[in-house]
C-alpha cells in the first residue's frame, strides 16, 4: 500500500486478522451449536462487524504515531465507534425479525 504510513498498515494488518479469527470463532460456534453469554456475543459481533478494519482509511496517511492510536482515550473512542455499530445492527435485525419484509427502510 503505497498510499499509507507503516504504521497504519500495521495497525491495519492486526485488526484485519483480529476480524478473521473472530469470523473462524463465529463459524465454530454455529457448527457446534454453542451459545454464547450476551456480554461474549457483543465482545465477538464487536470484531464481526468490521468496524476496526474500516477505520484504516481514514487514518492511512495521517502518520499517527501508535502511542497515540493505542492511548486509552483513543481505544475508547474506537469501541464506541465499534458498539455503536453493533447496536445499530442488533436493533435492525429486531426490527426485521419482528416487521419482517413490511419495513419500508
């Protein structure tokens, strides 16, 4: 990626593979029929979602050193980001089990 910083692309990379092991850990419950904890559910659909994957280009070419990217503020505001996602998925999905194909948005 010629276009990004290194350590973008790293930090790309780690959030990248985050979201594939928790698409394999996903896929491995379903096949053995396990049920997860809610807390766990949202821990897990937080990586599924994709959201950490999708902040990269935003933050490709800003250099942004990782002691900044990983401050506790900063990983705060990407959970959020990433909950907020989550949430707004779970309330859809409710929305359509309970409306079904009647929802016009």
């Amino acid at each position: 990626m010629q276009t990004s910083c290194a350590s973008a692309q790293e930090r790309f990379i780690a959030s990248f593979a985050e979201y594939v092991y928790a698409v394999i850990d996903e896929a491995s419950d379903r096949a053995n029929g396990s049920i997860r904890t809610i807390k766990d559910y949202l821990r897990l659909t937080r990586l599924t979602a994709g959201p950490y994957p999708c902040f990269f280009p935003i933050e490709m070419d800003l250099d942004m050193p990782n002691e900044v990217m990983t401050h506790p503020s900063m990983e705060m505001i990407r959970s959020l980001a990433a909950e907020s996602l989550v949430l707004a998925n779970v309330r859809s999905q409710l929305r359509h089990s309970f409306y079904g194909d009647q929802l016009s948005d």
